[in-house]
C-alpha cells in the first residue's frame, strides 16, 4: 500500500520424485536477491518430504504504482531444478488531490483592481500522478499551474497553480468576493476549497449648496437654493436621498 513495505515470502519446497535429494536446496527469485533455506535433515530430503524456505521484498513506488508485485521463484537442489512458479501481491491503490485556495495579494478597493491566488495542489494517495494538473475556478478563466516534476507528482508533494481575478463594482457593493476552486489530472478531481474576500467599501456622498438669488432686502423675500449630491465613495449607494437644512423645513 506504500513503498517501503516488506512483504515475506515463504518457498515451500517438495521433493516430488521418487529419489532422495542429498544436495542443498537453493531458491532462486526474479525480485529477492537472498532467499534462506535450512539444511537437509540428515538422511536428506526424501520424496515427498518438504522443507520451507523463506525471503522477503522491499516495494517500491513503482509497485504501488503498478499495483501489484509479481515475482518468479524456482528452486534447486544439485541439478534437479523445479518448475518456475509465479505469484502476486495486489496493492490498495488511494488516488487523492487536495487543493488549498489562498489569496496572496489583495487589492480590493476600486473596480479593476486585481486579487492574485496561489493553488497549492498536493497528492494526498499513494501513486504518483503523471497527467498534468489543471485548476477550475468559478471566477477565474485563467489559471497557471506548472508542469508536473519528472516522474510525476509522488505521494505528499506538491505543486503551485496562480490566478488572477479583476474586482467589479458588484463585488464592492456585496462587500465580498467569493470564489471555489478544484483540481484535476483529468482522471481526479479534488474537494472544492473556497475563499473570502471582504471589500475595503467605503459609502460616502458629497453634498453641494448654491444660490443664484441676489441680496435679500426685505422680511419675507424668497431665497432659492439648489443641492446637489455626489457618490464619492467606492460602492453604489442604493435607497432614496434626502437633504436636511437647518434654515428649510
């Protein structure tokens, strides 16, 4: 299930003849360099009579890979050699990606301006993804991600995706953007990993009061003023606009 594993195998070596074998028994195996035998009993090995050999294996990422080791053993004993004899150990195969969306570089004021996000995509399964990897998110067209090492992208390791995204004035006036991110090889797609951006909003109006009346001269004369508002901060405001004056009911 993971390189590094030790598998023990046991040769179990029959004289299936009809004479006494006297010479020792030897095992020889297409992947374990040494395998142990025990010595003959005294008189020897005689038909039908077993003895158990036995050795063990080291798996590698490539047998996780594979998901099976297979080997070849026969065994020997003078000049009497058996038949070879094939057998296979399957492995459990875990295939997992795991993003996690960061946003490295906020800019969250004006529209137009730019958040920039760092994709850490790492292989959480046991065999090595080979295809390349590419990130979907929901507001970003474009996101980078680099070629994959050679070899692969082994278990635990990992690799960082970029994107950018250009803030609107609908995200200034909801205070926030929200995205979700995936990864994939194609073949395996990871949990979605969200972000939260809150908006630097700043509501603010600029109000303006005018006259074109000339100097007033008597009780009762009339003045007319005009007012005038301004949006001066960063996001819409909404709702009806009122202005209150000290001197105008």
């Amino acid at each position: 299930n993971a390189p590094g594993q030790t598998i023990t195998y046991e040769f179990e070596v029959t004289n299936t003849g009809n004479v006494t074998l006297t010479d020792p028994v030897s095992v020889s195996d297409s992947r374990i360099a040494s395998v142990t035998c025990p010595a003959l009993p005294a008189a020897g090995l005689v038909p039908s009579a077993s003895i158990v050999c036995t050795g063990t294996d080291v798996t590698t990422q490539e047998d996780v890979d594979t998901g099976v080791v297979e080997n070849t053993a026969s065994a020997t004993s003078g000049t009497t050699t058996s038949d070879p004899v094939t057998r296979r150990v399957f492995a459990t195969r875990v295939a997992e990606l795991v993003v996690e969306k960061t946003a490295t570089d906020i800019n969250f004021t004006l529209p137009g301006d730019i958040v920039t996000y760092q994709y850490v995509v790492t292989n959480e399964g046991n065999i090595t993804v080979v295809d390349p990897i590419t990130v979907d998110d929901n507001l970003i067209q474009n996101t980078v991600c680099p070629a994959l090492p050679a070899g692969g992208l082994l278990p635990g390791a990992s690799l960082t995706c970029t994107g950018e995204y250009v803030v609107t004035q609908d995200n200034l006036d909801i205070g926030v953007v929200v995205n979700t991110a995936t990864a994939t090889d194609g073949n395996l797609t990871s949990a979605p990993d969200s972000e939260t951006i809150p908006a630097n909003a700043n509501p603010a109006v600029e109000l303006m009061k005018s006259s074109t009346d000339g100097p007033f001269s008597a009780v009762g004369d009339v003045l007319t003023y005009a007012f005038s508002m301004e949006t001066t901060g960063n996001v819409t405001l909404a709702g009806e606009r009122c202005v209150v004056d000290d001197m105008i009911g």
